[in-house]
C-alpha cells in the first residue's frame, strides 16, 4: 500500500507541470525546491538514520556546484612555482558526474576526520568545513571569479551518440531532470536503508556500544554515509548551477543549510518520505504566502508554521501522520490480530 | 584442557585511581566462570578490556592465542569473541526482531564484503531470507518468540536481558561474556536464566560471567575469580571461594560497620 502512494505521488509530480500549464513562476519554484528537497534527503540519510547533524551540509552543495560549473566552462589559474593549469571545457553532465564525484570525496574526509569524536564534534567541522570553503570560493578570485559570480554556465545536455542529444533549456525539462535525479537519489536510499547496511545504520544510532559489540564497524558505516550524502548533495549542487546557469558564493549561505534541517526535522528525520514532505511544504510555502502578504511576514508565517508543526507533531509531520492512522487503525482491528507473533 | 582467554598480567589505570592492578587467569574452553567482587572491584573494568571497549595500561589479553590488544570491539567480535552489557541490552526503538536482524550483521558478511554495495545491487535477497529463518530459531532458542514484534525498548527488564544474549548469540561466538546477566530478575527469571546459561555451554560456548547474586553464582559456575580493589584475591570452585578467609573478609570486612551491625542484630535476636 506504501508502495502504492509512492507511486501515486510520483505519478502526480510528474503531471503536475502539464496541471500548472506554462506558468513559469511556479514551474522555477518546483525546481528550486526539488534540488533543495534531493538536498535535505541527502541530509537525512547522515542526520536522520544515523544521528549525525551535518550543519554544512551546503558544503557539499556548494562544492558540487562549482566543480560543475568550473568542469563546463573551463579554467585558467595560475598556482604559482611556474605552475599553471589550463582545462578546456567539458560537458555539462560530465560535470554532473565530477560534482557528484568531487563531494563525495569531501565528505569521504570530513567523516574520517570527525568520526572519530562524533557529535558535538562532529557538527563543529562541517559548520568550519563549509566556511572555510565559502571564504575559498569568495577570494579566490582567479578561479571563481569570486563575487562577481560565475556565469554563462551551459545547460545540462543529455542524450546518446547516434540517438540526438537533448540541451536542456526549458523550464519544463529541467524540471523533469530534478524529479529524475530525485526519485534516483529516493530509490538509493530507500535501498541503502532496506538491509543489512541499513540496520548497521539503526543499530549505532540506537545504542553505539551494542552495535560495536555485534560487529558493526562503526568508523566505516558512517564514512560510508557521510559519502553518499555529500555526493548526492553534490549532485543537487550541480543541477542548482546548470538550472541558475550562474553561481555566486551564496550557495554557501548558512541559511540554505538550516532550511534544509528544517525541511528534515519538520517532515520526519528518520523516515524515506519525511524530507520530501518538508522539502516540498516549506519549498512551496512561500509560493502559496507570496499573494498574500509581504515577505518579511511570510518569513514570520514560516517560523510559526514549523513551531506548530512540531508541537502537535514533535517527531515530524510523516511519524506523526503514520502514528495518528495506526492508533485508528489498532482502534478498528482487535489487538490479537494487530500482532502477528499471535497470529502465527 | 587449553586456556581460550588468557588475561595476561593486566593493569588499568584511570589518572591516579588503580581500577585493575595486574590481574591474571585463564579460563578453559568449555568452562562457566564467574568474576565477583564488591562494587567498585573492577569486574566491569576488567569486562570492558577484554573486549576492546577500553585500552589497559599494561598487560594483555589473549583469546584463543590471538592478542587482543589494539583490537576495536568489532574486531574482537569477529574472533569470537561476544557480550552483553549491564544496563543497556537492546536497540530500543527496533522490534524484538529487527534487535537481532541487526545482531547477525555479521553473518550477512559472508555474501559479500561490501554491504552497502550489497544493499545498491540488491544482492542480499536469498541471504536476507537465510538471516530471518536464523533469526526467528534463535527467538525460539532464548524463549522470546512470543514478543518478536514488540519494541524492545518496551519489553519487562528480564526479557530484555534476554534478548541482549541473543544479540550476542548472532554473533555465533566461541565465548560469551555476560556482564550481571540477572541483576533486577526475580527468582523464577533468574532460574530460568540458570538453566539458559547451561543450554548456551551445551552449546560449546564459554562463559564467563559477572554477577552479584550470590547463589546464582554458586550454583552454576565450574570456578570463581574474585576481585577487590582491583586485584584477584581469590580464585577456584564454587566450594573452596565460599569458604576462604580473604573472600569472606573483602565482602563483609574485618571488623566493618556491617559486620559489627550484622553482630548487633543476632545479639538483639538472641535477647
């Protein structure tokens, strides 16, 4: 039945464009949020399902966008020593690939590295992590063109020699791209999370000790994570730059990252779907707020609306939803037959 | 008779405080040892570095003549090596049964050596169904079938001691560690663990365990090891422990508070 609306929502997502007809407005709005939704399941998979909050995560994003950016348009720096590195550019969806490639790494890092102190600790280098690379992107100007942004970045093209290629430069197709990305990144996780890995996940966030104690090999779970969700923040980095076609070194603003905690928290850490129900309510808010209001009220309903949210909801919109229909449906069914250790 | 853990002249240290000053013993294969002592005695300390969850100062610990030092936890959970914690027994936000999916992650190991890849390519398919079959017999085993569904966190404080042995039975370990297996059980749980602990050595696995509960001890362990202050003062069978001077005075102590009050209460009795 879960399966069923998955696929329901899918299947409406992927309507939804033709529904809106050639509204441009909303159709940006949709990207934006799927890139910041693909951003804040990447979120979950470190915050969610193993307890580690990366407060920078936009690191991640960030990075990826740039390396795509940089991988498409081509560079010219000069590193001193005489040496001096030209590249020509590249396809934009080669880029797609080194951004997703090139945060990986980061986050392949950034886990060894504070893995080994966890928490507190571990919340502290990636907060660092992330300005420090913002203040790289910022200054080194030869290469980012600093805050002048770098521009003119060419559009993803796709397609298969023989079979044509596609430029993606529409609204329309973009969006199709984002939703594609997005349901890839869903399908990895919720496969991730399914087996054996992913109760080595649940086992050290629910009792490290325990965990350790059956065998699981803590350092190397959460590297693991730590890489598949900064590669996949990556990749929502680069779908970012190839959409905008400009970035500046405001990818990196702190705020996008707390969105996306929000989007998480509010939506249900720990659940598949929780982030795309956050992502998608507090990405399309301001949409439905814009007619009627300013913004800066808009951004006074927001905080309300997250405040309610996790009051009548602590644990997020999803757990609370799924717990609301289960006490209904435990109402409904006599208890014997809600447990299946009694059935058998 | 072979020694399987050889607790080798180890020391721990914490700043100034001795908790373990050169303790020293094996235990054979196949025995029920029991570790006991006064609070504060380093039995848990001692636990702790026999299974990497802390470095000793000096000394080493060899378990079937592999030395354990600088060996993390989950590494000497792969010798063989299992345990079970005091306080903490269980994934307390898993079912019953999920608590011991997650304990036989390493028996998933043997489909591939990479799990996450294994999870991407959905190659653990047959294996999951392999691991769900072991899991549900080892339920069976430890007499908690009945709650396999349950959130283990829920479960009363015995049964989830129960399922803490069987986290580590998933281990398919050669040893098991049991650390106060019945603190907190009354007396009908207590025998039934009693008899649990000798279906486990029928099984071929080792046990050594730490515990407070006097008879218990005495009724089902082959030798004792008794610690104070960190140090072993005492060591053999169940009879010759009950009655050696040094024991008797490390937990009652020479002309101690307890004991003069304990003199008090027979007089007061006998008036």
């Amino acid at each position: 039945m879960n399966r069923l609306l998955l696929l329901a929502l899918l299947a409406g997502l992927g309507v939804l464009p033709l529904a809106l007809g050639a509204n441009p407005y909303l159709l940006n709005a949709l990207i934006v949020t799927g890139i910041l939704t693909i951003g804040a399941m990447s979120l979950n998979l470190l915050l969610g399902f193993t307890g580690q909050l990366s407060l920078g995560h936009i690191a991640f994003f960030g990075i990826g966008a740039y390396v795509s950016a940089l991988t498409s348009l081509g560079f010219d720096v000069d590193l001193g020593f005489g040496l001096r590195v030209v590249h020509e550019p590249w396809p934009a969806a080669v880029g797609l690939l080194l951004a997703t490639v090139a945060a990986g790494g980061c986050g392949y890092l950034i886990g060894r590295l504070s893995f080994r102190v966890r928490g507190a600790y571990f919340v502290i280098v990636t907060i660092s992590f992330a300005e420090v690379v913002r203040l790289v992107a910022l200054n080194w100007v030869e290469l980012t063109q600093g805050p002048l942004a770098l521009t003119n970045i060419p559009a993803i093209t796709l397609g298969l020699p023989g079979l044509g290629m596609w430029t993606l430069k529409t609204k329309l197709q973009n969006y199709y791209l984002v939703l594609a990305v997005g349901t890839l990144c869903y399908g990895v996780i919720a496969r991730l999370i399914g087996g054996r890995f992913g109760r080595a996940m649940r086992g050290l966030k629910e009792n490290e000790s325990l965990a350790l104690s059956v065998g699981i090999n803590a350092t190397r779970t959460l590297t693991v994570v730590a890489v598949i969700s900064a590669a996949m923040a990556g990749a929502a980095g680069s779908l970012y730059a190839h959409y905008l076609r400009i970035i500046d070194p405001d990818v990196f603003l702190f705020a996008t990252t707390v969105t996306m905690v929000i989007m998480v928290v509010a939506g249900g850490k720990g659940t598949l779907i929780g982030p795309v129900v956050g992502g998608l309510l507090f990405g399309l808010l301001p949409v439905a707020l814009r007619p009627v209001m300013a913004p800066e009220a808009q951004w006074i309903v927001y905080g309300l609306v997250l405040i309610v949210i996790l009051f009548v909801m602590p644990r997020g919109i999803v757990p609370g939803l799924s717990a609301l229909l289960g006490r209904r449906q435990a109402q409904s069914v006599p208890a014997l037959e809600a447990n299946p250790a009694v059935q058998r | 008779m072979s020694a399987i853990l050889s607790v080798e002249h180890v020391g721990v240290r914490f700043g100034g405080l001795v908790a373990i000053a050169d303790l020293h013993f094996d235990v054979h294969a196949g025995e029920i040892v029991s570790l006991i002592g006064p609070n504060g005695a380093g039995k848990t300390t001692a636990f702790n570095v026999m299974t990497g969850f802390l470095k000793p100062s000096q000394g080493d610990v060899r378990f079937r003549g592999t030395s354990l030092r600088d060996r993390p936890p989950h590494a000497i959970t792969r010798l063989g090596l299992a345990r079970t914690f005091q306080r903490t027994s269980v994934f307390p936000d898993d079912t019953v049964f999920d608590n011991v999916m997650i304990g036989l992650h390493q028996m998933g190991a043997a489909s591939g050596r990479v799990p996450f890849l294994d999870a991407l390519l959905g190659r653990s398919g047959a294996g999951e169904r392999q691991l769900r079959v072991r899991a549900e017999a080892l339920l069976d085993w430890v007499g908690l079938a009945a709650r396999a569904y349950e959130k283990a966190g829920g479960l009363a404080y015995g049964e989830q001691r129960l399922v803490g042995v069987a986290l580590a039975l998933a281990t398919e370990p050669a040893m098991l560690l049991l650390d106060e297996p019945v603190s907190g059980m009354n007396a009908s749980e207590t025998r039934v663990f009693v008899r649990l602990i000798r279906q486990i050595r029928e099984r071929g696995i080792t046990i050594l365990l730490v515990e407070h509960d006097m008879p218990m001890v005495m009724e089902v362990s082959d030798r004792i090891v008794v610690l104070n202050y960190g140090r072993l003062i005492a060591e053999g069978p169940p009879d010759r422990i009950r009655t050696d001077p040094a024991v008797i005075e490390a937990y009652l102590g020479q002309g101690s508070a307890a004991r003069q009050a304990a003199a008090a209460v027979q007089e007061a009795a006998h008036a």
